[in-house]
C-alpha cells in the first residue's frame, strides 16, 4: 500500500489563514501548502488526531481527501455565482464551493438523503458558511425551473451516488460490496441525474460531473452518454491539476477529463466539465420572490449580542420553529417559492430572545473580548473549566490572539463553555 497522506482546507477570511496556520502550529501540527488550491494544506506530522485540534473544533478547517477538492475547482464558479449542489452530503463539496462563491454568492445543496441531510446541515453551520442553504429532494424530481423556462442555473455541481471503487485504499470492502447488477441501479440514477441537471443548466452554463469511482461504466460511459443527450451538452477539456498523477482514459472521444489515480495521491476519482451550446447570459438578480415565514430579527439583535452583522452574508436572521435561521438575500431571490428549503442556524429563540450558537464566528472585534494567547487555556475552558475575567455581562467573544473562535458565556465576571 503506498503512503497516504491527509489534506485539509482553511475555511475563513484569507486575512485570517496565517492565524489558523499559527493555531494549528502552536498545538504541534505540520503540513506544507497544496500546489492545486490556495486553501488547501496537506498534512505531515499528527501529534494527535486533527478532528481534535482548536481549528476543527471551531470550524476553521475542514479534512478532505485532495481529489474530492477537485470537482469545485472544475466547476469553478466565480464570485457572486449561483450555484447548485445536486448530492451534497456530507458538505465537502457544498462547503468548498460556498467558500469560491463568497459571501455574495450562493450555494443550493441538495441532498435527497433526510438522514445525511442532517449531517450537511450541521458541517456547514459548524463552518459558518451561511451562504449555503439546503433543501431534501430525490435529485432528479428538482422543483425548479428549468433552462428554456429561465429560471436555470449556471453552475451546477453532480457528484451522484456511486461505488466508490476510488476508495477502496481505505474502504477495501467497496470491491465486493458493489460488483455485477448491484451497480446497475447506479449507473441508471447517475443517468437520470445527468439528464436533469443537463435540462437545469443555462446556455452558456458549466456542469461538473464527478464520482469517487474508477469505473468505467460509472465514468467516461456516463460522459458518452451526457453528450448523446439532446441537451446541447460539450466537453469542456480541463487542464491537468498540478499536484497529481492523471490515469489513462479508457474510452476514446473523453479527452480533457479528470482519472485521479488512487495511488497515494488521494482517493481516486473522475472530473468531467460540459458547457452547454448557446450564449452565456448572467441576469440580474430578480426582485425576492417572497420569503420564508418567519419573524424576523432586528439587526440590532446581533449587534446587542457581540455579533457583526457585516460579516455575514447580505440577507437577514428569521425565527422558525424556534430556531434562528440566516436567510441569504441571494436565496430569497433565486429560489422559486415552491421549493422548501432551509437557511442555516445562528442559534435557538427562547421567551422571545435570541440565543445565538457558541461557535459563530462573525463576532464584533471591537467589543471587550477574552482573547487567549495559549491553546491550552482554550481547551480547558472545552474540558469544562472556568477562567476568571473583568469582563461584564452575560457572553464574550473569545478569540486566540487575534483570531476569533466563538463566544463564551458569564456569570459574575466567570467565563465558561457551553453549547446551550
């Protein structure tokens, strides 16, 4: 078996990466910058497990097999974008995506699955990607509009279920579980898929299509057959990625797609990037087609809790069901009222009061804070512990130096921990 090594990517403001390299450091870790995304950092020493570290805890990193970094890249949407996330969890993708779309842009991540739904949802709210919002519906029934209706989309991401023979130097048991006929229902979803998303994309659009598989049924069949479809579909020929080792295709007329070798490198994989025919049109965002229910918080709210509202997304915080959701402005917008869909959680409301999560990161710098300079005090606070501050009222924003993390809570000058 070849040497493995893990990858992760910085998930914050570019401004505040050397800070998170530094936190990371200062808890014993190494890694070296990876050649193919700015963000991306591949790991050399693990004093201890990385899930474990300040950085992962506080959703300021996020572990990702390089290769599954690849497919956001191809799709490669730009600033402000609108994108859809066909099959999302468990966020990977989603959450890469979001951070190339910025805060103005937005991501639709769609994951048909209730029970990995609930996984997407809490990785994307722990990364405070609140330009993301999800919905839950078999990927090929999407209640949206299409392209001749124009109401399609221009990006669009189609990850679909699939074998997962490309991780099978971690999951040996994939080659048996999936073989034969088993794999005949995936290669007719993975089908049924690329049709729909084909009808949802704009003229001038880009569509990704990519599995973690090294199948060729799965793989460059599946190109063969997108461009058969009378969508107006073209292979897009990607450049190969710096850093890794491309396999050869194994049907002709795929040139310019993505075979990542599972050798080491990363899991394997397969990207391929269609245009559609036709003359790339980027309107103007339409007037909000009516938002969500919901009572809306006051802005002042947030700022009343040490919260900068400036360092979320355009949009606004609304009460449902006794949870605190972001309502991108983006998504109120875009996303036709038919669809039901869900903003991500700031917090819970109790008595009419908002209780905004421990772990959001948009916190007032200019406010008295609790800043601390040695990791270890931060974990003891995580263990359970108190530290006795000056500091008044009932919250704080607890940053490590000058990076900010989250907010502790007070009682008599006594910060603590707590997730409540």
């Amino acid at each position: 078996m070849s040497e493995y090594f893990r990858s992760f990517r910085l998930v914050c403001p570019n401004d505040e990466q050397a800070m998170v390299e530094a936190l990371l450091e200062a808890q014993g870790f190494a890694f070296e910058p990876e050649p193919f995304l700015p963000c991306a950092r591949r790991l050399l020493a693990e004093p201890f497990p990385l899930g474990r570290s300040l950085a992962a805890f506080f959703g300021l990193i996020y572990i990702q097999d390089r290769s599954s970094m690849l497919p956001p890249l191809a799709l490669s949407p730009q600033k402000g974008a609108c994108v859809l996330d066909c099959c999302a969890s468990p966020g990977s993708k989603t959450g890469l995506l979001a951070q190339l779309v910025g805060q103005n842009g937005l991501v639709l991540g769609n994951e048909p699955s209730h029970a990995r739904l609930a996984t997407l949802r809490k990785n994307l709210q722990a990364l405070n990607l609140f330009q993301a919002v999800t919905c839950s519906w078999p990927g090929e029934k999407l209640p949206l509009g299409t392209a001749d209706e124009g109401c399609g989309w221009d990006f669009i991401q189609l990850d679909p279920p699939c074998s997962g023979w490309g991780t099978a130097e971690k999951n040996p048991n994939v080659l048996t579980l999936w073989t034969g006929d088993k794999i005949r229902p995936l290669i007719s979803l993975q089908q049924q898929l690329l049709r729909k998303a084909a009808g949802l994309l704009n003229p001038g659009g880009r569509l990704v299509y990519s599995t973690c598989t090294t199948n060729v049924e799965e793989n460059e069949e599946q190109v063969r057959f997108a461009l058969a479809l009378d969508a107006g579909l073209e292979l897009a020929p990607l450049a190969p990625p710096p850093g890794f080792r491309l396999a050869p295709l194994q049907r002709p007329g795929c040139e310019g797609v993505w075979r990542i070798r599972d050798e080491g490198d990363g899991q394997g994989f397969f990207v391929a990037a269609f245009t559609k025919k036709g003359k790339a049109v980027f309107p103007a965002m339409p007037e909000s087609q009516g938002m969500p229910r919901g009572e809306r918080i006051p802005e002042h709210m947030l700022r009343d809790a040490g919260l900068d509202p400036s360092r979320l997304p355009p949009g606004h915080a609304a009460v449902f069901g006794g949870n605190v959701h972001f309502l991108p402005e983006a998504a109120l917008r875009r996303l036709p009222p038919s669809l039901r869909w869900q903003g991500g959680i700031l917090g819970k409301c109790s008595g009419g009061r908002p209780l905004f999560s421990p772990r959001l990161r948009c916190l007032n710098k200019g406010l008295p804070r609790l800043a601390l300079d040695e990791p270890s005090r931060i974990e003891a606070l995580l263990q359970g512990q108190s530290l006795q501050t000056n500091l008044e009222g009932r919250e704080a924003p607890l940053f490590w130096r000058d990076l900010p993390l989250g907010r502790v809570r007070l009682k008599n000058g006594r910060a603590f921990w707590t997730e409540k």
